[in-house]
C-alpha cells in the first residue's frame, strides 16, 4: 500500500509543449500481488487558449486569382461639329448664355459648352456656325486675337480630345509674309494653371484673294487625358490684320478593348488571421481586412449564422489600367475539418470554392467558431479497462488518442479559470508494473493536440493489495 501524490505546474518544465513528462525521482514499482491506480484529483487551467490559431491550424487559408489581360485599340472619332448647337439653316439652337461683365459668350448642348471670349461683346450674341464642315468666311467667321479673343471647350464628362481640326483666315493685307503662333492647351485642376498640348505656328502671305488666305490646321493631343476644360488662343501681340476662325471642329479618342485573355497560371497568396478569440462579428471583422485588397467583402446571414462571401469586383479596363487581376477569384481552404466548421463549408466543401463575380458564396451551415469545448487529458499509463472513444479527427495532424484520463468542460469566456476537482473519486486500474515517468497529453474534441501553457495538476498513483480489491 502507498499513494505518490503528483503536484505539477506545466509552466515549469513542459510550458510549450502539448505534454507533461513527469520524471519520477525513483520508480513506481509493484509485486505480484499488488496493482496500482491512477486518479486525476484535480485541475486547473486559465482560458488563455485562443479559438483561431497555428496550434488549430485554422488560421491560414488561400486566395487563388486568375488574371484577364486586355488589349487596346485606339481610334479618333467626332467629338463635336455643329449638329445639337446649329440647325440646317445655321440657326443656333443651343442654350446660349451672354455674361457680358466677362466677355463671356456660352452655347451649350448636353454636356459640352463652348465658350467665346471677346472684349466687343455686350447682350448681342456674337455666335456664328463655325461647326460646320464647310467654310465661309463671308457670312460665317468669328474674330480671334491674343488674350481679348479665344475659345474655350468644357465638358462635364471628361473628354480625353484626340484633334482639334481649325480653319484660319486673315483679312486683306498686303503687307508681306506675317506668322501668328496659336496654342492648343488643357486646364490642370491639380496645378491650376493651363498646359500646352499643341502649337502651331501660321504663316500667312500677302496675298489677298480668297480662298488663298485661309489655312487649315489639326492640333493633336498625342497621348491625351480626359480633361474637363480646353482652350485655343492666339500667343502673337498686335497683329497688322484681322484674324479669324471659319471652322472649329473636335475629334475625341475612342478606345475599344479585345474579350481579354484569362492567364493560364493563377496567383496563389496566403492569408494568416491573427491567433486570437474570435466571435463572429470580429471574425468577418479580421476576414474584410485580408480580403480588402481582392474586393471581397465577408458578412454574416443574422437568420441563419451563414458566413456570405460577396465579390465586388466590377474591372472597367483603360489605358493605364489593362489587367484585370481579379477576374476570377477562389477561396482555398484546407481540407481541415475544425476550419470547414468555423466556415460553416462542410457539406458543399471543394478544394477551389469560385466566389462569383459581383454576387457572392455563402456557406450551406452556420459558422462554428467553438473549437474547445472540452478539454481532453490522456495518459500513456496503460489501463486496465481501455477507454473507448469517438472523438472525431480535427485535422492531418491528429494523432491517436491513449487512455482518457478526464475530459473537463472548457467552453468558458477568454481568460476564465478551468476548473475540475475530482469529486467523484474517480481512478483507474492500470497494468503497468513499474512507472519510470507519466506522460499526460491533452486534446480538444476534434482529437487535435494543444498546448495548455499555465496548467496545475494533482496527479495521483496509488498501489493497492490485490487481496483488498
């Protein structure tokens, strides 16, 4: 008869294990006619263990992408001419709006304005059909001068302009060979200030017939931004003739982008939530900030507990911008079975779950974010009556579970105190003969093996007299 009474504080010697070696100082050792027993008197254990973690393997899962590359084709298309601002008659038929305290004269159709400057300008309309395809400088042609007179284009839509396609025409001068400079330039809002896109330099001879005097000019923007505001002026001082415009007309760039092709080879990244306790709020909490960057956003079914996945992706390509990187997006998760329950994907489980675009996957349970609610304690002592168990595999990296010695109730709040006292005196004949250490294991129920860092424990070996069994 004897009793070896066991008080372990795990901190000591195994504190990063998922085991406690108790090394005896000297064996345990038994007759023929004796036996021993073991019982777990008690425990105690501070609710440190986190529900997501790299002990779970439940914290890593995959985003596999599928890229779509476009191809451009850049063309020139009429932006405007006269048709919506003048009628087949050459009547305007446009908004018109006179500011004459600014020398300001509008016509408006849709989104475009057309803006004329001109210091003579009081509440007549000084507004002529310069749209039109074909010229006439007796009847149609507008006045056009350094820094009193010039035009501006604005658009509320953005327009990248490709060409901007300009007659000019001087009056009678015979006074030899004279070059007028005239610019083409956008409006910078981040700079403030106007920004050359073209120039052209017009040289223009003494002689006086018509229709020799008119000269015909296309301003290009060669890589052109979409720009809300535009403006041709004359940049030459005190001109020795009348100088006008006969046609102002817009082409804007066209762009029209191929089907796409979708890579061959996805991208595959690694996405690790933080170890922690999770509830269901800070989970698709912590899930959103890994997802932001492929624009899924996760939420939960308040009816049901279901976890959604919503791909918001809706790629427009430009001409900056031509690969779509999230074309098609897979979430990867781990053939594991915990984490398939905190997903609540266990019935519709794939290795590659596509997440649609602009719509979204929703698991077929409620999430289970619970993945200790028992505490399992197992010993290598070899019982005499084997525990049975059902304990299902949790994950790849389950291993056999040995004899139970006590499974404790652990589904308490974070940082709670675990307790279990023995009170039923419960113990266990073993059929070991001699003990030269103790090796106590625990688990959760998914037959996964953790690490309990702060654990107590009253162990106790007692060698009985078969004869009083």
């Amino acid at each position: 008869m004897g009793t070896y009474d066991f008080y372990i504080d795990k901190r000591k010697n195994n504190i990063d294990d998922k085991f406690i070696d108790i090394k005896l100082d000297y064996p345990i050792e038994i007759k023929d006619y004796e036996y021993l027993k073991v019982k777990l008197v008690d425990f105690k254990y501070l609710n440190t263990f986190f529900n997501i973690s790299g002990n779970l393997i439940n914290n890593q899962f995959n985003i596999r992408r599928y890229s779509k590359t476009y191809i451009p084709t850049l063309s020139s298309t009429l932006y405007f001419n006269d048709t919506g601002f003048f009628d087949g008659s050459d009547v305007l038929t446009a908004t018109e709006t006179i500011e004459a305290n600014i020398y300001k004269n509008t016509i408006t159709s849709g989104e475009l304005s057309l803006c004329y400057y001109n210091e003579t300008l009081t509440t007549t309309s000084l507004w002529v059909n310069i749209l039109k395809d074909t010229t006439d400088a007796l009847t149609r042609k507008m006045s056009f001068k350094k820094t009193d007179r010039y035009f501006e284009i604005k658009t509320t839509d953005n327009i990248a302009i490709k060409t901007l396609d300009v007659v000019f025409y001087k009056d009678t001068y015979v006074g030899g060979t004279s070059s007028v400079d005239v610019k083409f330039q956008r409006y910078n809002p981040t700079s403030t200030s106007w920004e050359d896109i073209d120039s052209k330099t017009i040289t223009l001879q003494s002689t006086v017939s018509f229709p020799t005097e008119t000269i015909s000019k296309t301003f290009t923007y060669t890589t052109p931004l979409a720009t809300l505001q535009y403006r041709l002026i004359c940049d030459t001082d005190n001109l020795p003739f009348d100088f006008y415009i006969l046609k102002l007309q817009a082409n804007k760039q066209n762009i029209t982008y191929d089907a796409g092709t979708v890579s061959n080879t996805p991208n595959q990244t690694t996405l690790t939530i933080q170890d922690g306790f999770y509830k269901s709020s800070t989970f698709t909490s912590k899930l959103n900030d890994l997802l932001a960057p492929y624009n899924i956003t996760t939420s939960i079914n308040t009816s049901n507990n279901k976890l959604k996945l919503s791909n918001n992706n809706n790629f427009i390509p430009t001409l900056t911008n031509l690969v779509d990187e999230n074309y098609q997006i897979d979430l990867v998760l781990p053939n594991i079975y915990n984490m398939k329950e905190n997903w609540g994907i266990i019935d519709t489980y794939e290795e590659f779950i596509n997440i649609p675009l602009t719509s979204y996957f929703e698991g077929d349970t409620n999430i289970n974010l619970i993945n200790l609610s028992k505490i399992i304690i197992t010993t290598n002592l070899n019982f005499t009556n084997k525990t049975h168990n059902e304990i299902i595999s949790g994950n790849n990296l389950s291993t056999g579970i040995g004899n139970i010695l006590q499974w404790i109730d652990a589904d308490e709040p974070p940082y709670s105190c675990i307790k279990y006292i023995n009170h039923e005196d419960m113990s266990y004949k073993i059929q070991n003969k001699t003990i030269n250490n103790i090796i106590l294991s625990f688990y959760n129920e998914k037959s996964q093996n953790i690490i309990l860092d702060n654990t107590l424990i009253h162990l106790q070996i007692k060698k009985l007299n078969k004869k009083s069994y």
